[in-house]
C-alpha cells in the first residue's frame, strides 16, 4: 500500500494588496451581488471574469421556485462568456458573496463542486489555465488555476 497526499496551493491577500486589475475584478464580483435573484436561499452570489479580450463580464445566482432548476453565480457567468464570446479564453474570475443581512460573507466565498467542474472544463476548453480570486471578510484567496480547486477531476480523458 501506498499513501497519496494532494497539496493546493494558493495565495492569501488581503484585498488592499491587489494589483489594479484584480481589484477590479473583485469589486465587479461584488457588484454583481446585487443582481442575484435569491427570494429562497437569501444568499447573493457574484462572478466576474475576465475574458483574454479585454472584456469583463458579470453574473449572479439565479434561482427558482422549482429549487433545482437555477443556476450558481460562477456558472451564469461562465455560460454568459462562452456563448458570446466562443473563442476567447477566460483569464482570471472573481466570486463574492452577501449572506442574507446583506453583508459580504466573513471568509472568502467556496464555489461549490459543479461549479468547480465547469472553472475546470472552461480551461480545458482553451487550453489555457485562469486565476481565480474568493473574496469575502476584507481577503482574497487566489488560485493559480481553476483546477487547484477540483483535485481527481473528470475530464474528457476520462471518457
Ligand atoms: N451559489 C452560488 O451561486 N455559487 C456557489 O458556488 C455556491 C452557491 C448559490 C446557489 C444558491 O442560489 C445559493 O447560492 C445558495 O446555495
């Protein structure tokens, strides 16, 4: 028998310390809170990306009175991106979050894992890995690569 062990490296900053551009991008994410239609759960998520041609565009939770049917911020954005933008690929995205007293969230937001397959399969797409950035209390974690946040993935390889 052997042991396996998977390490995740990523980068903690406090939002103060962002570049330009990646401050931004958060702010965007922020921003985009506040078009999430969340009456069921109370809880505003929001994504912004970047796209390698210049764009930023911005997405939020969406959901339904059928509960399964909506949709996470991270995947209304990345959709968003893909069918009017097919061929650039995505560079960097930031997610935030506002629990249901409207605050942003104390630690950076998680995207969950259907999300994480859809970051992943976006860089699969292109062939080109993009940061992501999770905001919440003041901080940002930054992951080099969507698939930092989805260890074992599925893949087309896998088929
Ligand atoms: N949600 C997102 O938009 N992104 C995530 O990564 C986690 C969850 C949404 C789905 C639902 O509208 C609400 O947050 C509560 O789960």
């Amino acid at each position: 028998m052997k042991n396996g062990e998977v390490n995740i490296r990523y980068r903690i900053l406090d939002e103060q310390e962002l570049n330009e551009a990646d401050h931004e991008l958060v702010e965007a994410a922020k921003a985009a809170t506040h078009t999430s239609f969340s009456p069921y759960s109370h809880f505003s998520v929001g994504a912004a990306l970047r796209l390698a041609n210049g764009e930023t565009l911005q997405g939020s939770n969406q959901e339904n009175a059928a509960y399964t049917t909506g949709i996470c911020a991270e995947r209304c954005t990345i959709f968003y991106a893909n069918a009017h933008y097919p061929d650039s690929p995505v560079t960097a995205m930031a997610i935030a979050a506002r629990q249901a007293d409207g605050a942003f969230t104390p630690t950076p937001v998680s995207p969950c894992g259907a999300c994480r397959q859809v970051l992943s399969e976006a860089e699969h797409r292109f062939g080109q890995a993009f940061r992501v950035l999770l905001y919440g209390g003041g901080k940002v974690y930054e992951f080099a690569s969507a698939a930092d946040l989805l260890p074992f993935q599925f893949t087309a390889d896998s088929l």
